[in-house]
C-alpha cells in the first residue's frame, strides 16, 4: 500500500514539471516577425538572388523611367550663361566729313539701311570744297603743274574719289556738292546727321556695321572660368527663335573678374550668314521687323550661351 502512494506522488510531480508555461503576446509577435528571416534556426534557406531588383514596367513608366544599357564614356557637363550679342568691332566703321560745309542730301536717311561699298551717303556743300576745285581748274589751265598737283592732293585728302576728280578736270567747272560714299558694305548703325544740317570738319556723321560676323560677350561665373578656353565651342539660343541653335567659338577671355558679379567675360565669334543668328532685331525687343532680309541681325540683344566644360581628365 505504501509503495502504491509514493509511486502516483512521484508521478503527479513529474507531469507538472513538464508542463509549459504560455508565451507572452511581445514574445509571440516576435517570433512572427523573425519567420522567412534566412539563416535562422528552422527557417529554410533563401536561394542566390541574380534576377536584380524587379521592376514592374507599367509602373516605371508612369513614373517616367527609363532603360538603357550600361556602358563606358567620359563624363560631359556643359555651362550655361547668359551673354549680349553685338557687332565685332574690326568691321565697325565711322564716316565724318573732312571738311565744312552743309548737308544738301541724305541718301542714307534712316538707322539699319543697307549699303553696299560705294553707295551715295550724302551730299554736302563746302565753299572751301568749291574754292578748292576752282583753284585746281585755274592751275590746269596755267599748266602749272606744281599748283595742279597741290590742289588735287588737298581734293584728294578730302576724301573725294579719284573718279570725281578726273570728271571735275573733263567737266572743266567746281561741282558745288560732294558726294560722300559708304566706304564698305553694312548696315547703318548710327546716323548723327539730318538733311540741311550743318556739320564741322571731323564731325561723325555715321556709323556703318558689317554683320557677316558678330561677338557674343559672356559672363562666366567665377567657378565656371577654369573650364574655359580660348577655341572652346559654344552653343547659343535666343528665346526669339525657339528651337533654333547656332555655333560659334571663344576667340577671347578677358584678363580681369567684374568685382561687383564676380564674373568672367569671355568673348565668343559667330558667324552670321544668309539666315544667320539673327532675326531678333525687332522681335526681340518686342516689335516687329520693318522689313525682311533673311534673318540678319539689326540690333544687339542677350542671348543664352552654352559652352560644354571639360571631360574629367582631359587636357587643358
């Protein structure tokens, strides 16, 4: 009977001994979270993933996405600044008068005309130019040729083409105007004289301006400058003409910073044929052109340029 008593005792322990007690909720939902964690104690193993990262294309497409295939080339940036177009100064020139008189005729009569080398200017008349003249005819007359030959050259440092001189000697009298001529073909620029005007001698009487190329005066943020060269291309746009581009090069950098923006200006030559990179003359500042001749530029005006900066490692 006693060992019938000590067997269930021992029995009864050992069963609550084996009993466990019941996970807590933060235990239970930890356990959850470590589930499909690879490499865990009972977990199965995730295999090698060499798919790369999915990428649902509709999605990406809408997100404007887009593939392309690795490859190697240098790495090109460009500067972007903005610069005012005008005309290059070798193909600028004045026309005054070489001596005093009044203007009779204006041939030329209005800023942006076109002129060709040679064309009529104005007509201006000078007593001293009609004096002059007489005195040459009397001194043709006197087969003088001393006084002949000092009388023409002061007609000739007048600026009066030979050709005149030679039809004065054919007509045998003073012509009382002469003629000033375009002494290059361009456009006019500026006209400080108005018909009946009186003019002194070394007045300028007009600015004539070639457009065939024109200069591009850039400012180059201080940090852009080193990226800049003398020969650098560069790429210019005007908002007058979208969608239109035109190429030209630096020909000069300017040795010194403007000390109020801290900018560099760097000049840049374009070339400005039939069609040329123009056509902002009116339209540019708002108006319209008063005629059409293909586009050339009248009037200077900012322009947008872009110069594309260096490849890492190239040479400078």
């Amino acid at each position: 009977m006693k060992r019938i008593i000590i067997g269930l005792v021992v029995a009864a322990v050992t069963l609550t001994g084996c009993q466990r007690k019941p996970a807590r909720s933060d235990e239970a939902a930890g356990m959850k979270e470590m589930q499909g964690i690879p490499g865990m104690p009972g977990m199965p193993a995730a295999g090698a993933d060499t798919s790369g990262v999915p990428v649902n294309r509709s999605e990406a497409q809408r997100l404007g996405v887009t593939f392309a295939r690795a490859t190697e080339r240098p790495v090109r940036s460009s500067i972007r600044a903005v610069g005012v177009l005008k005309y290059a100064e070798p193909n600028r020139v004045y026309v005054n008068a070489r001596v005093g008189g009044w203007v009779e005729r204006l041939y030329a009569d209005y800023v942006g005309k076109r002129v060709e080398r040679g064309d009529q200017l104005l007509a201006l008349y000078s007593p001293d130019l009609v004096s002059a003249q007489e005195e040459y005819l009397l001194a043709r007359r006197l087969k003088d040729d001393t006084l002949a030959a000092g009388a023409r050259r002061r007609l000739t440092l007048w600026d009066i083409p030979p050709d005149q001189i030679d039809s004065l000697e054919s007509r045998g009298t003073a012509q009382r105007t002469l003629v000033l001529r375009a002494p290059r073909s361009g456009e006019v620029t500026e006209k400080m004289v108005i018909e009946g005007q009186a003019v002194r001698a070394g007045d300028n009487l007009f600015q004539i301006a070639d457009a065939r190329v024109l200069w591009v005066d850039v400012a180059i943020f201080e940090q852009d400058a080193a990226a800049v060269r003398v020969g650098t291309p560069a790429t210019i746009t005007v908002d007058a003409l979208p969608g239109r581009t035109f190429r030209g090069s630096v020909t000069f950098i300017y040795p010194q910073l403007d000390e109020k923006t801290r900018t560099l200006t760097a000049r840049v030559a374009v070339t400005n044929v039939d069609g040329g990179p123009t056509g902002c003359e009116r339209a540019a500042r708002g108006g319209a052109a008063h005629r059409d001749e293909g586009h050339r530029l009248r009037e200077p005006w900012r322009w947008q340029v872009r110069a594309p900066r260096r490849s890492r490692g190239a040479p400078r």
